[in-house]
C-alpha cells in the first residue's frame, strides 16, 4: 500500500457513501439486502456511482459487496451458486467502471487535469466485506453485540466462503469495513491466514467515543490484531462521526507503523430500529465543513481520506481539492 500511496502523490482518495448515492438515482433499498439489492436488479446503477465517484477524484473503489453474503441471498431464494455469482458479479461492475473511466480519459487524451491531478491516475477496486451485524439487517453492526452464541467460529465459518470469492474475484484488495469488535477483527484475521490469502486487506473500525469500537472492545486491542496480520496493509476508521477522527488517527499512529485509512460518515447516527439516520449535535455539515478538518487529519498521519454513509462525489471532490491545496501550500 505505501507504494501505492506514493504513486498516488503521497496520499489516496477513497469513494463515499453507496447507498444513499444509489437510492438518490432511484434505487429502492428497502430490502436486508440493502445496496446489495442493486446486484440483482439495478446494475447499471451500481457502475454509475461507481463512475460518479472516479468523476470525483477516487483512487480506490469499494464494491457493492458489503451487505452481499451467500446466506442472505439464499433467504432471498437464490441457490448458492446463484449467490456466489453475485458476489462476482460485485467486483465485474467496480472493473467495468473503471475500464469505462480509463476509455474515456485516453479519448480526452490531451492530459485533462482537475485539481492538479491527472485524470489517467492510478485507480484500485476494493472487494467491500460487511461485518456479520450488516447480514442481520439489524443495526448490530453498530453496536457489535452478536450475542454469546456468536462465537469465533460462527464468524469465521460466516465469513470464509465470500471472503474466498471475492479473494478470487480480480478485486486488487480487500477492505473489511465497519469492523464493530475485536472478535470479528480476529475473524478476519485468522481467515486470511487460513485460507492463504494473497491480495492485501484493510481493516476499518467504527468507534461511538473516540475511544473504542462500538462494542465497548478498545481501538488499542482491535488495531494490534490488524497489526499483526500480514496480510494487512491499512488500519483505519469509517463509520464514525468526524469529530472522532483526529484523536483515533493519533492513536492509530502510535500502535502501527501501516498506513491510517479514514472515511467518517457525515455526522449522523444509524437507529437500528427505526432505520433512520438521526442528526447528532456538535458535528459537521456533511459537504462545506466535513473537508476543512482534512489537513488536520493529514498532518496527524492519516494517508487514504474518503466517506461513509450519507456522504456524496460532491464531498470527495472536496477532499480531493482540500488535499491538493495542502500539497501546494
């Protein structure tokens, strides 16, 4: 990752929020399938936010795999086939964008540049891997809490058959997102092992307090099993409101040496039961003031910057501009 990093002029630029971008070009999302549900029916409305988002700066995009599991296709009536080939399907469309998005460039081939970036820029797809919480469809990937009978084989046993997939699939990464709690992490990291997996990975968490993930599990713990596994070339943060964000960076940076991902959501906080998002007090607007804390981020460590939920292009080609003014100044 770092030399990727270094290729991209000294940092990346992740995408943002996917469901909202897909529901705001009339995806129905209504579903525990979430953006998952636009594999099977909307396609096309998949590789457009893809494509809105490299329009927007990305270096790397996420596929629309994070709420995609076998098993919640199969309670949809798919086979596991079927299933498997969505999971697929997943990371055919994050390429296509992107081949669509490098056709394009060549044909405007006089080096078209946009915020001091060439637009022929190196350019990832990351297989996106919701926790088990995002499979239940029930709000517990924001709390973590899966219950005594989850234990680590259950999340491994969950995990392995998609995590082999999309391993496979011609992603360039894997990003395992919205990490809620240390057993998970652990999941994940024994997985990789296990299973030989050879493309990199990056481990995100989301945190309620600065302090610890969701769960109550402490960031310290959490990032030392990233740390420690190979297989994992970024350690960072999504999900989490943005006023967070500087202090867990400074923590991050203290307990591993790979580079620090973060991608706050807007501000807002998910209700799992009334599946709303509620505006908290105390924190940014999402497009003007969400890009202004980004220098700040930067100098504190932080290499890849994006978005998470309720976030838009708008706010990455924000990002995208805020860090090419730093670079300047």
């Amino acid at each position: 990752m770092s030399g990727f990093i270094q290729k991209c002029g000294g940092y990346v630029i992740l995408d943002g929020g996917f469901a909202t971008e897909l529901e705001r070009h009339g995806a129905d999302l209504n579903d525990p399938l979430w953006s998952a549900k636009c594999l099977i029916d909307s396609p096309h409305l998949v590789r457009r936010v893809h494509q809105d988002y490299l329009d927007a700066g990305a270096n790397i995009i996420s596929t629309a795999s994070y709420q995609a599991t076998i098993q919640g296709f199969e309670a949809k009536g798919f086979s596991k086939e079927e299933a498997e080939a969505l999971l697929r399907k997943s990371v055919e469309i994050a390429c296509e964008a992107r081949e669509i998005y490098y056709d394009r460039c060549t044909k405007d081939s006089w080096d078209f540049m946009e915020g001091g970036r060439n637009l022929r820029r190196p350019i990832l797809v990351a297989a996106s891997v919701g926790s088990y919480g995002a499979y239940l469809a029930d709000g517990s990937e924001y709390s973590g809490n899966y219950g005594d009978a989850v234990t680590l084989d259950t999340l491994k046993e969950f995990h392995r058959r998609r995590v082999q997939i999309l391993a496979n699939s011609g992603a360039d990464l894997i990003a395992f997102e919205t990490i809620p709690n240390k057993l998970e992490a652990k999941a994940y990291a024994e997985l990789l092992e296990e299973e030989g997996i050879e493309i990199p990975a990056w481990f995100s968490f989301n945190s309620k307090d600065g302090t610890n993930v969701v769960s109550g599990d402490p960031i310290a713990e959490c990032v030392s099993i990233a740390d420690s596994c190979k297989q994992v070339v970024a350690v960072g943060i999504n999900c989490t409101p943005p006023r967070y964000i500087h202090g867990l960076i400074t923590s991050i940076r203290k307990l591993t040496s790979k580079p620090v991902l973060i991608y706050p959501n807007s501000g807002e906080m998910y209700d799992g039961q009334t599946k709303q998002w509620v505006k908290s007090s105390g924190d940014v607007s999402v497009d003007e003031d969400f890009v202004t804390y980004i220098g700040k981020w930067r100098e504190a460590g932080a290499s890849l910057f994006g978005g998470c939920c309720r976030t838009t292009p708008k706010t990455i080609r924000g990002i995208s501009r805020a860090l090419s003014v730093s670079d300047k100044n």
